[in-house]
C-alpha cells in the first residue's frame, strides 16, 4: 500500500473529494430543479436551477484546480482530475465514472485504488521520512487526516 508523501498532498486529495462530490450532488439538484420548474411553469426555480447550474461550472473549475496536484504516488497520473489516458483493465467505477469512485473512497474510507495502476493507496502519511528529525513532524492522530 503506498502513501502520500506529505500532509498537504492529503489535504488537496480531500479538497478534490469534496468538490468534486459536491459538483455531482448539485448537478443532480440543478437538474432536479430545472425538470420540475419547466413542468410546473415557475418563474423562480428555473431562476434558482440557472443559479445552481451556474454554481456547478464554477466548482467544476474549482475541482479541476484543486485535482491537478492530485497524483497517485505510484504512477504520478492525478487521480481526481479528468484525464483521457487508459485506465486499468480492472478499474472499477461508481455510477459510471472513475473519478467519482475515488472520491467516494477518500471521503470515506480514506484510501482508494488507482484507476491507472491499481494500486491502493492510503491517506494516511509514510510511516518513514527521511532526515533526523522526522520523526518529530509526524501528527499524532494519523489514522485518517
């Protein structure tokens, strides 16, 4: 099982996570929405859908800032970022995307599989650092960061 390398690379994999999860939650709202106010006729939810649809495209942008820097310590190939490079012949996905996978599995079980190499992946940090005093910087509660 492989691990980050440092506390902020497991911080900007949870970022990711939640912006990418929260970006697929409010695009089924926003699409919610927008099917029920054109059926009903109101004025004020297709407003509010148009907001959160507007809201989706920003964190899309957002996710795919923080995702860039979000690469698998194995084949370096950012995990949470939209990439169209072949994935693993055993890479499994959650509601038909990989990425999405991923984030579920960091959220909540602070690890997950590679969809490139197929390598897992803990969020917790090395157990090993170099230098004399390494030992010194490592958190106390390192079971999920």
């Amino acid at each position: 099982m492989h691990h980050p390398r440092s506390i902020p690379a497991i911080r900007r994999f949870r970022v990711a996570a939640y912006l990418l999860a929260c970006n697929y939650l409010l695009a089924l709202i926003a699409a919610g929405m927008l099917v029920h106010s054109l059926l009903s006729d109101n004025r004020q939810w297709i407003m509010a859908g148009t907001g959160l649809v507007i809201l989706c495209m920003i964190l899309v942008v957002a996710q795919w800032i923080a995702a860039c820097r979000t690469g698998c310590p194995l084949c370096r190939t950012p995990v949470l970022a939209p990439k169209t490079c072949m994935k693993h012949r055993r890479a499994r996905t959650f509601v038909g995307s990989h990425r999405l996978r991923v984030a579920v599995a960091i959220l909540f079980k602070c690890r997950f599989r590679c969809p490139y190499c197929n390598e897992s992946t803990a969020m917790k940090l090395r157990e090993t650092l170099h230098g004399p005093h390494a030992r010194r910087h490592l958190p106390q509660n390192r079971r999920c960061l």
